[in-house]
C-alpha cells in the first residue's frame, strides 16, 4: 500500500470533481480512497469533505456510524479540505440550525446565506496564500462565515468576508475550488499537508 492515502468523502455531493482536481494537481489517482463505510475511515493521510447538501451529508454519517470517528480523527489532526456543505459539517455554529455538525472548526456559518436570486455566481477571490493568488470564486448556494474564533486564520476573503480559513491542519472554503481547471487550491493542500 502506498504511504499517502487521502480519503474522498463519497456519501453525497460533488467528491468527483474533487477527485479529478486533485489528479490535475499532480496526485494520482491510485492513492485516492472513497470513504463510504466505518472501515474506510482507516489510514487516512487526509480527508477532503465536498460540496452537496449538509444535512444529508450529517445524517448519513450518522446512518452509517461514521460520525463520531470522523470527528475524533479531525480532532486528533487529520488534515481536511472541505468546502461549501463541506465546510458548513465541520463548523462549531451553524445559524438557525439544530442540524448536528462535527463543530470541530470555530467559525459561525450561515447557510444559503447569499439569497435566492445571486444564490450561485461568481467572483474574484483573494487568498493570502503565494502559490494560489487570486481566484475565481464559485458560489454555489453558499454558505456565509459570519464570525470565526481567533484560532482561524482567514485565508481568502471575498467583499471583507472571510470565504476560506484554516484552523490547524482544517482548511475550508464556502466556494468551489475543485472547479477551478488548474485546481491551485487542491496542489497547495497536497504540498503543504501530505
Ligand atoms: N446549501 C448547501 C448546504 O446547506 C451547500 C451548497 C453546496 O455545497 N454547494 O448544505
């Protein structure tokens, strides 16, 4: 078995495409593990949490015994990318919400946040981070990071607003950058975490 194994997190939503970012990001493809079950959670060098729908993503976890391991080994250090639904499972707060997050990442979202009419778009995006520069956001029915604790770091921010952070090794962004063709985000979290 290879020494890196980094899991997709396969019970809903676009893990695909994450798949496919992090193959243009130089990581092959055989080392990849979609994580269904309790077992698959096993070995993992690092875990990315897609975009979907949060809540069935929450229950699901649940259904399947899944949820308390998973929080335990992000909480022990795992590395994770989430975004969007993703990064809305891992916060602490979820707004108006009594849905059962992993409350591992301290940030207070609010989901859907961007109203019905410009609830998807686009846009310019600045992160801090050298090798990723400037971006392009893809807002997909996203969330809004309406207050963080002072371990996170804002890594992107988008009209004043935090819209990707970090908290340790959790990296989460409300936006999609598994779509982006040269897939900057997913490189630098392979060289910075596996
Ligand atoms: N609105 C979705 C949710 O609340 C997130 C949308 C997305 O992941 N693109 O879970």
């Amino acid at each position: 078995m290879s020494s890196h194994r980094i899991g997709l997190l396969a019970l809903q939503g676009d893990y695909e495409a994450h798949g496919k970012a992090l193959v243009r990001a130089g990581f092959p493809r055989c080392d990849m593990v979609e994580i269904r079950s309790f077992s698959d959670l096993q070995s993992l060098t690092a875990i990315i949490i897609p975009g979907g729908e949060s809540t069935v993503m929450s229950m699901l976890l649940e259904r399947f015994g899944m949820f308390e391991e998973l929080k335990r080994q992000i909480e022990n250090g795992m590395p994770v990318l989430a975004t969007c639904a993703g990064l809305i499972l891992l916060a602490k707060n979820i707004e108006g919400n009594d849905q059962m997050g992993l409350g591992v990442l301290d940030i207070k979202v609010k989901r859907n946040a961007y109203g019905r009419q410009v609830d998807s778009f686009h846009a310019p995006v600045q992160t801090i981070i050298d090798s990723v520069g400037i971006i392009e956001g893809i807002f997909i029915r996203a969330p809004r990071i309406l207050a963080s604790g002072k371990e996170v770091e804002h890594l992107a921010i988008y009209e004043n607003e935090p819209v990707m952070v970090r908290q340790g090794s959790i990296i989460a962004a409300t936006f999609h950058p598994e779509l982006l063709p040269d897939a900057p985000v997913h490189r630098w979290f392979i060289q910075t975490f596996v």
